[in-house]
C-alpha cells in the first residue's frame, strides 16, 4: 500500500506523483486494495450497542454479526482486486479517484437489503417484502438521493453480490433486468456465516441513522466502522492503530508514540472520514495524519511560524531543511505546478525512509508549538 520514495538514508519527503493532479482515476484493483485498508483489524471483544439496535439482537450477535460483516466485506474487496474489471467500468467523469459507480450500486444495495430487511425468526436471513426499496441510491452521509437504480443495474449489482457469496430467494438475478421487475419478495442469506445478515442490518443502521450524527464520519458503512453503533465514546488511539496497520511496523510504532506524545502535551485528535487523523491545538490544525488511494499514507504539517526558530531549522537534515523553504500552498499559484494538495500543508511520505527524519519532526512540531 506505501509508495516508496528512494533507498535507505533518502528522506520521506513527498515527491509529487505526476502529471493529472488528485483527481486521477486508480484503477479498480488498486481502489479495492485502499477500501480494504481502512476496514478494522480489531474488534473489541464486547462492546455496548446503542439503544435502537438492542431490538435487532443480542450485544453478542451484534458483535459476531459486526464482525462477519467485516469479513464478508474483507471477500468482498478481494474479488475487485481479482476481477473487478469484469463488473466496474470507471466512470467517464469521475468526480473523485475512486469514481466507480458499480461500487455506489453495490453498497446502496447491501444498504437498503439491511436497513429494509426484516430478520427472520432465527436472525439468519433478511426478508424484503418491496423490491422497489432496493433502488434507492443511498450516499456516503447515509442520505437517499433522488436517483434510482434501474432494474438492469440492480441485477448485475446481485449478481456480484451472489459471487461474493450471498444467496438470493425470489429474484432471479441471472434473468437480468426481467427477473428483477417481475420479483414479488426478496431473502437474502449468507451460508458461510449465518450471522452477516444481523452484521448487514446493524451497519445499515448505523450508516442511515447515526452516520450523519458526527460530523465528518462518512462512509461509515463501506469502512465498516462500529464505533458509530457503540455507546461508548470512540477510543481515537484504538482507531488509529487500526488506521495505520498497512505501513511498516516501525513506521507504525513511530507514529503510534508521536500521537501518545502529542496528546500529553495538549493537542486533541479529530478523526475525519476515517482517512484523516488531525491534531489541533485548540482549534487550530498543527499536523494530520492522512490517507488515499491516490497518495497511499502522508503527514500534512501545517507550520506557519518557521521564520520564528531559523537557527533550529540549519540543525535540521538537507532534504528537511529543502521542504521548509519551499513552503507550501496552492501547488498551481506558487510554482505552476500541478496540484498536489500542498495546500493542506508540507507533506512527507509515511513510508520507512520516515524513520529517517522522525525525530527532527518531532522537534519541528515542538518549535511550532512554542510559538503558539
């Protein structure tokens, strides 16, 4: 998942990825890979649901439930990765890298088959009396858009879904467009694991009616973030330990004490999206942890006092000292360049060759806070 920039005593900081700026199209494969990143390695071993979802199911089928879905999406991603080629043609213009509208499909559909189903007696499959409720296109703030999914779409939607291992009862998915019209019911099951319908229906529910309640949490359904169907309050050093597991251990490590080390100081951590841990001091971003399928792992710092400790920055590395007086900004209006989203802050890679200047990053930061 990290880009390497050069060998061992080089520095990480960013160089840019070429010509097309952030919105150039990754191929599916590598969109899958990024999707799979960012969904949880560790799942507590008991958590609380909240109280709408105490009438779905137990705590602990809540929790296996959570935990099939993860996996179930784990499979998922891995059949893109393989033959995602086959099923998602990029979209002509895509608003974002990751633009593939089967995928918007795809995740309406789970969507709406576990925030409409209703479970069955032994909770082992999800019943949808109004095919209609499926065409619904539900976003990644879990708000229904007013398009639809024609019947065409939705049938290759559960034709994928069925490789990935659903079974369908009352659609006739190979029919294409006909066997969705003329379906009266729907139940959906999953054999390998009889618990992802209560996992679907509680990620549903999160995503529709709890999504929205923090801002900046979007997607939570694809990323397969629990911690919005939990009472208690998110841990951010538990999420970003699952947040960095894709980079190289030490990498992780290094990054795992920076935040320990900068939260006894004072600054807090907000998590965006899932992609994006920024630390503030009080409201004010001093540096953020990001994340993309374009870029792979960065550091973005945001320091606007360097004219304050020139002396410090001449004890700094070569390469460290470069980035500081190239500054950062609109990548377009200072060097016409372009855009790398310098704007966000200086930027360096997340990769080993970190390691390199992760202490003069840290004593970097320090200076900037001193001057605060």
């Amino acid at each position: 998942m990290v880009n390497k920039h050069g060998g061992p005593g080089e520095s990480s900081v960013h160089k840019p990825s070429g010509q097309g700026g952030p919105n150039t199209q990754k191929p599916i494969g590598e969109t899958a890979k990024f999707m799979k990143s960012l969904l949880p390695v560790n799942i507590p071993e008991s958590f609380t649901p909240k109280p709408l979802l105490r009438s779905v199911a137990s705590d602990e089928e809540i929790r296996r439930g959570v935990i099939a879905f993860r996996d179930f999406m784990l499979q998922l991603c891995d059949l893109l990765v393989a033959e995602g080629h086959m099923y998602c043609p990029p979209s002509k213009n895509p608003k974002s890298p990751s633009g593939y509208p089967f995928l918007e499909i795809v995740k309406s559909l789970l969507i709406n088959i576990g925030y409409r189903g209703q479970l069955s007696d032994g909770k082992d499959s999800l019943a949808i009396a109004e095919i209609s409720s499926l065409a619904s296109v539900v976003d990644v703030t879990g708000k229904y858009k007013t398009q639809k999914i024609n019947a065409n779409k939705m049938a290759e939607g559960l034709r994928f879904l069925s490789a990935c291992g659903l079974v369908f009862k009352g659609i006739d998915a190979e029919a294409r467009g006909d066997g969705v019209k003329n379906a009266r019911f729907l139940a959906v099951s999953y054999p390998n694991d009889p618990y992802l319908p209560i996992g679907l229906k509680a990620m549903s529910i999160g995503h529709i009616d709890y999504g929205l309640k923090r801002r900046g949490n979007d997607d939570v359904f694809s990323r397969c973030d629990y911690r919005v169907i939990i009472e208690e309050n998110a841990d951010a050093f538990e999420a970003l330990k699952d947040f960095l597991q894709p980079l190289q251990e030490k990498v992780r490590e290094f990054l795992l004490e920076m935040h320990r080390r900068h939260i006894d100081m004072g600054l807090t951590c907000g998590v965006r999206n899932g992609t994006q841990f920024a630390y503030f001091n009080k409201k004010k971003i001093i540096y953020s942890i990001d994340a993309s399928v374009i870029d792979s792992y960065l550091l973005y710092i945001r320091a606007s006092q360097t004219d304050k400790y020139p002396e410090a920055i001449k004890s700094f590395s070569k390469p460290l000292q470069e980035a500081i007086a190239r500054g950062y900004g609109c990548d377009r209006k200072l060097r016409g360049e372009p855009c790398q989203r310098s704007c966000r802050g200086f930027r360096f890679t997340l990769d080993d060759s970190f390691l390199n200047i992760g202490n003069e990053i840290n004593k970097w930061l320090e200076l900037e806070l001193s001057y605060k």
